[in-house]
C-alpha cells in the first residue's frame, strides 16, 4: 500500500496557511504504516481561490430550459387569452344574434296579429253598419208595401181606398214583427216615425193616434202575458192616478218636445232653424216598448242632432246617421246614434215622384259595433271613433269586451305609425244617388281609427329576447367558468405534477448523473439517428485506450468486478472496537466486496452531479425538464426491470432482449482518470446509537448529512451515498475536473469543522447527550475510477477500481477529527 499521511488544521495542528499557498506537513501517524516524509502542495494543490473551472453546459441547458419554458407560458396565457376573447366575442355576438332575432321575430308576430285584428274590426265595423242599414231598409220597404201602394193604386184608378192613408197609419203586430229585425241590427230600439205638417195634417195625425192607440195595448188574446203588458201600457191611453206630470201624460195629449230645461212640453210645431220648419216627425211605434214607451209621440225633429240628420233625409231621400247621443236611459256616458232611413208614399220607377212620408229609426250604441269582434287573446286595441260633427270617442277592445276610454283621441301617439282608418259609410252614399262630393261632405259621417296599446304590444313583445339573450350569456358563462375551472385544475394538475416531476427529479438526478441519464434514455427509447450508439461505442474506445495507462491493481473493470476479485484492505490501525463493528458493514461499491459507504445517493438534496453554480443547481427545474427525466427513467428502469437475466418465466426463457442471458446492448460506463474519493466515518457512533432511539439516531444523521450536503453544494462534490454513519462524496466524477483533489480537501475540512458544531448544539438537548464526544474521521485517495450503470432487477449507479477501495482504506485506517490522504492525492 502506498504511503498515507494526515493533514492537521493549523493552531495546534501541521497544516499552515501561507498567503497564496497551503503547506501541507504529513508527520508520523500511529495509525500510518507510513514512514515519515513532508510534502510541499503549490498552491493549486490546496488553495481557497477557485481556480478556473470548465464550462458547463448544464447552465446553458437550464437556461435553455426556462427560456423555452417561460415561451410557452407566454404562447398558453395568450391562447388562454385569446379563448376568452374569442369567448366573449361569441357571447356577445349570438346573445345579440338571439335577441335580435327573437325581438325581429316577435316584432313581427305583433305586427301581423295588429294587421290582422285591423282588418277583423273594420271588416266588422263596415260589416254591422251594413246590418242596420239593411235591416232598417227591409222595414221601410214592409211598411210602404203594406201601405203607401194601395193608397197610390187606389189614387191612380179613382177607387175608394178602405186603407188609412198618410200619414195617418198603424201597423198591427208592430211588436213582434220588429222583434227579430232589431235583434239582427244589435240595435237599442226600432221605431216608425211618421212626417206631419203642422197646420195640415197635425189635427188629423193626433186624432188617429189617440184612435189607434189601442192597437199598442191589443188585449183580445186571453193570454196571460199579454194582459200583463195591457195592464202596464194603459196609462198612454188613460191617466195613471198615482203619477203626477208628466209621468201621467197620455198619447191624447199629442206631440210633444222639451224646453231647454228639459221640461215636457206640446210642440209649438216650428222649427226655425230647420229646411222644413213646419215639419214634425214623432215617434209613434216603438219597439221595445217595455223601456221606451216614454219616447211615444217625441218630435224628433225638435231636436238639434236628430233635426240635421232628418232634414238630410227628407231633402236627399237617403239613410242618415244623426251626430252621437246621450240616451236618457243611460246614466254614464255611452255614445250612440240614431240611423234614420227613408219611408216612401210607393214603389215608383222615378225617384222623383217618391215622397218621403215617415222614416225607420233604429237607435243603437257605437260599442256594439265593435265588440264579439276579436278573438279573445286579443288585448288592448284602441279605437278612436270620430264624426263629421266634431265628437270623438276613444275605446279599448279586449275580445268581447269594449271599453270606452273617454271623450277625445286617448292613443299613444307612440304607435302613430300602426295607424289605420275605415269609413261608416251608408251603402246608398255610396252609389245609390248620383251625388256630388260636395253634398256628400253634408251629412253626418263616421271614421273609426285604430292603434295598437302597449298593452296589445306587451302580448307579442316580450321581455324573451333579453331573457333568450341572458340564457345565451349564461350558457356562454357556465362554458367559459368551466372552461377556466378545467383550464384552471388542468394547470394545477401540471403543476402538482410538475412539483413532484421536480420532486423525483432530485432523486433521479441524485440516482444517475445527467450525462449517464442521457446515454440509458438514448439506449432505451430506440433512437434511429445513431447518437446514442456512437457515444457508447466512443466510450467503449475510450476505456479500452486508457485501460493499460492504469497499473494493473489499480483499476478494477467489469469483468473483475464481476468475478468479486477485489477485496477491501485489512486494517492494521489500532481502531477502537466501535470502529471494528463499522468495519464489518456491507458495501455495493465493488462488486463482491466488502466496504463500507453505499452508492445510494441522499434523497434530501438535491443532485450534484454537475459543475454548474449552485444557483443554477438549487433553481427549480422546468416542468418539461423534470417530466422528462422522470418518464424517460421510468421507461429505462422497467425495460431494464424487464430485461433481467435473472428474473424469467417458467419455461426458463428470460424476458426483454437478452443474449445469452446478457444484455444484448453495450454497458452504460466510462472510465475516469482523474478522480478523488472521500470515505468519512463517525466515531463512537456505534456506542452511541446503542444507547438511543432510532428517531434520535436518524435526527442526529440527517441533521449532519444535510449540512454536508449544503457543502458539497456550495464546494461541486458529488455527494455518492452513504451506509450507517459512513458518508461518501467524489470529485472528477461525472464531469472531470483537474482540480478534483483540492476540492474534495476543502469539503473534507469544511465538513470536519461543520460535525463539530452540530454535535456540539445538539449535545445541550434532550436525548441527544453525549454527541458532543463524537467525532469523524476521513479517508482520500485520488486516481482512475471506473463508473457506470449497473444494469439488472434495481439498476443503480456504481463506481469500481482499486481507487475506491484504497479511501475506504484511507478512512478505516484514520484517527477521529483527522483527515488522511493518499499519496497520489
């Protein structure tokens, strides 16, 4: 064995420190077999001023890494933002797409059920004028044939006429023969009116009324319902004692009309302001007579609205319709009116040989001319109804029920533009006689003009557009929430992954150094370029060219270590008996052999198998990076797993691709001229974790172990296991480095001083009494290291060579708070 020495720390000790230069003086150890000699290390052999390293691209990569890491955090928040853009384009272009279809949809629902309830009313409207007109013109025609010809015939051939002539008729059965005519015109009464002259035919008239009154009180039926209308009609022919007047006024009174305070008075029989002045028309049969028997023997024509439309009659021979009405029977405002239609002497060719001798009236209300129109879903249609005269009406249809608004035109002049207008125009005006527009613009007419409300709006345009649009909105939402909430737990779950990718990724990096990493991703995920085959076959030259460099006991290679012909030094030290019990720990280093340390890397830090600057090598890596590393080990360690020669089937054929029960590719190794080797070893920790709890043991481990980790951080040593309280680091290994021997020195120095001040803490504490005793002792050597990985059922990294085996020596042979160095170091 080659010569050993220790080197001691100034103050007391052999090593002096000297401006740019360290002296290492090796004086005889007791634990040396050593002869004593010195020797002078310039300053690049222990030296505090980092010499220069080689570059290292680990902190390009790294770099490389987070610069392409942080370009696709970039390209993914703009495609996250460009989708929450194109999220809330969307929504906003199909919510308005939606509501303004909706609305447009609805827009025209309304206006085609506004259009189609226009034509229902005016049709309508046109419709009942018509009904009235015709119905008035059939009883006009029944009472001129029932009299007015057989006067004229018997006029015209000088025959004695046994018919009353006019104006001086009545009508039998009047009752019953208009019941059903104003039941078809929806009229509030019809009536017959005779025309008298005053001073000509008044007398007579009066007189044939009182005559003839009886035929309205008619009780030869036995009947009971007719005594019973005998019984309440009598007062018009005779007094009732029980009224006083004019209730108690009888048809022998004789025409009559109201002052200006509204009392009964006999007609004075002129009307100054009429064409016919002299002209009386009052109302002798009416029908019916239950609620209008008041109305008997009224001059018509003594009042302003019915005079105009009379004269009209008379003066053209055509229906009229006077100006709007308030019936005495109607205690609230109820506009009506009264269509008067011609009675002619007889039917004669010429129309000017025709007189008009009395007229049909039939009184009716303007809102039975609109209502049962509508359907009744049908709300709100608004009809202002106007006359020539000035009077304007507004109502409010809503299916059967018509509703007047008021006096004037009450629209919403909002819906000017719905509007639309039909005529109440009498069939004869409108081509019967020949008449002159001018003469037309006389008469008494009628415009019905019709809008829709809000509230018939409101039935078709609804709020549905701005809910449709909100549903939209909101479905939009709910997508674009779970949109961000996947993105969101998608994000987190790379994250959670990421972090144990970064996680595990220590402990790959601390299980195979990046560049054997590579070379067992290459061999295992089948690269086509050729890479990786030719790195291995580079390598293998590699060792093959350097292998007889190496003395012959120096290096010990595959085959060796696989036959376990290297074996571990015996110690001559005089070493306490803890120290023996230390010595018998079982190592992997070699194969075969016994030693202590383990190339199980720690778990707690994080790899140093590269040279990069500390920050580089405490600094996160990417998650592309870690993932990577992980599933690229994960694939390589169970093909490997898989690939087994000593795992097989039951057949006795082994799994994966073998040959010969080999592995069919070239190892995983390098050879390593250049390398430095620490073993270090507590002493007395034998004794001392005897006598405590395997928790205290461990915290007492781990607290060391970790501040040994942080210093071969901050020194570049690559930490390569530990067994029990054996502690092994390596420099040269996997990156060279020609300064390999002074920086393990340093870390040898810097931990020695760091077990110091840990044992010392802890020994104040409880349970941990007694640390304060202990102490380390370590073991350098420097030369050629074989390393690789060793394939098989738990691949692991593993270092071989007589290198090795002399630091364990090194240690095993030291003395406590001593660090002992070869030679070749």
């Amino acid at each position: 064995m080659r010569a050993s020495s220790s080197i001691t720390s100034s103050g007391g000790h052999d090593v002096t420190s000297n401006g740019n230069h360290r002296a290492a003086s090796l004086s005889p150890s007791s634990h040396s077999p050593a002869s004593e000699f010195s020797i002078i290390s310039n300053s690049n052999s222990i030296n505090n001023h980092a010499s220069p390293k080689p570059t290292n691209i680990t902190t390009t990569t790294a770099s490389s890494d987070d610069s392409e890491h942080s370009r696709q955090n970039r390209r993914v928040c703009y495609i996250r933002l460009a989708m929450i853009a194109t999220l809330v384009a969307a929504t906003s272009v199909v919510a308005a797409f939606i509501g303004s279809y909706v609305s447009a949809d609805e827009r025209s629902n309304f206006e085609l059920q506004y259009t189609d309830s226009v034509s229902k009313v005016a049709e309508g409207f046109q419709h009942r004028i018509n009904t009235k007109h015709d119905v008035a013109k059939t009883f006009s025609a029944m009472i001129t044939s029932r009299y007015g010809n057989t006067v004229a015939r018997a006029r015209d051939t000088n025959e004695v006429c046994t018919t009353s002539s006019w104006p001086n008729v009545t009508m039998p059965d009047f009752q019953e023969m208009s019941e059903g005519s104003l039941h078809i015109a929806e009229g509030r009464a019809l009536s017959f009116n005779p025309i008298i002259t005053q001073g000509v035919d008044r007398d007579q008239w009066e007189a044939h009324a009182a005559e003839t009154a009886w035929m309205m009180l008619d009780s030869s039926s036995s009947s009971s319902n007719v005594k019973r209308k005998y019984k309440r009609h009598k007062r018009l022919v005779e007094p009732d004692p029980d009224s006083e007047w004019p209730n108690n006024r009888t048809i022998s009174f004789g025409i009559y009309s109201r002052d200006s305070d509204g009392n009964v008075i006999y007609d004075p029989g002129h009307a100054t302001e009429s064409k016919f002045e002299d002209v009386m028309v009052p109302v002798w049969q009416i029908s019916p007579l239950e609620t209008n028997e008041k109305a008997i023997m009224f001059n018509l024509h003594s009042e302003p609205n019915r005079q105009r439309a009379l004269d009209d009659m008379m003066e053209y021979k055509v229906p009229v319709l006077t100006a709007t009405l308030q019936l005495v029977q109607d205690t609230e405002v109820r506009p009506s009116s009264i269509l008067f239609y011609p009675i002619f002497d007889s039917f004669r060719n010429s129309t000017k040989r025709d007189k008009v001798v009395g007229s049909v009236s039939i009184v009716f209300s303007w809102d039975t001319l609109l209502n049962k129109i509508l359907p009744d879903y049908i709300k709100g249609m608004v009809c202002v109804l106007q006359s020539s005269a000035g009077q304007t009406f507004t109502y409010s249809i809503s299916g059967d029920t018509v509703t007047l608004l008021g006096r004037g035109d009450r629209h919403d002049p909002t819906y000017d533009k719905y509007a639309h207008q039909v005529h109440a125009t009498l069939s004869p005006l409108r081509g019967r006689l020949s008449m002159s527009r001018t003469t037309q613009r006389k008469f008494i007419t009628y415009e019905m003009h019709m809008y829709p409300s809000a509230e018939f709006e409101a039935q078709y345009v609804t709020n549905r557009a701005g809910l449709y649009s909100a549903g939209a909105v909101l479905i939009f939402l709910f997508t674009s929430v779970l949109f961000l909430l996947y993105d969101y737990l998608v994000e987190n779950r790379q994250k959670r992954m990421a972090r144990m990718a970064q996680q595990t990724g220590r402990i790959v990096e601390g299980l195979f150094p990046a560049r054997f990493r590579e070379r067992l991703y290459d061999i295992h995920r089948g690269d086509d370029n050729g890479a990786s085959t030719a790195r291995r076959s580079g390598s293998t030259r590699r060792i093959s060219a350097n292998a007889s460099s190496v003395s012959g006991g120096s290096v010990v290679c595959s085959e060796a270590a696989a036959r376990g012909s290297v074996s571990r030094a015996s110690s001559t030290s005089e070493a306490s008996a803890d120290d023996r019990d230390g010595s018998s720990r079982t190592s992997v280093l070699s194969g075969g052999s016994k030693h202590r340390g383990s190339t199980l890397p720690s778990l707690s830090k994080p790899s140093l198998s590269s040279k990069t600057p500390l920050s580089v090598r405490r600094s996160t890596s990417t998650m592309g990076s870690a993932i990577r590393s992980v599933m690229g080990l994960k694939i390589a360690l169970t093909q490997m797993d898989n690939h087994n020669p000593l795992t097989s089937d039951n057949s006795g054929h082994h799994r994966g691709s073998m040959a010969g029960g080999y592995f069919d590719d070239e190892p995983i190794a390098e050879l390593f001229l250049d390398t430095s080797i620490m073993f270090s070893d507590i002493v007395g920790f034998t004794k001392w974790s005897s006598a405590h709890s395997p928790n205290q043991v461990f915290r007492l481990l781990e607290r060391i172990f970790w501040e040994f980790d942080d210093i071969a951080a901050r020194r570049d040593v690559f930490k390569l296991g530990t067994i029990g309280d054996c502690y092994i680091a390596v420099t040269g290994i996997p990156d060279p480095a020609y300064d390999h021997a002074s920086l393990l020195a340093r870390f040898a120095l810097d931990a020695r001083d760091k077990v110091r001040d840990v044992c010392s803490s802890l020994d104040g504490e409880a349970g941990f009494e007694g640390t304060a005793a202990l102490d380390m002792r370590f073991g350098i050597h420097s030369g050629a290291t074989v390393a690789g990985i060793l394939r098989g059922a738990k691949s692991r990294f593993e270092l071989f060579g007589d290198t090795i085996n002399t630091a364990s020596r090194m240690e095993s042979t030291g003395v406590g708070g001593k660090i002992q160095v070869s030679e070749e170091t």
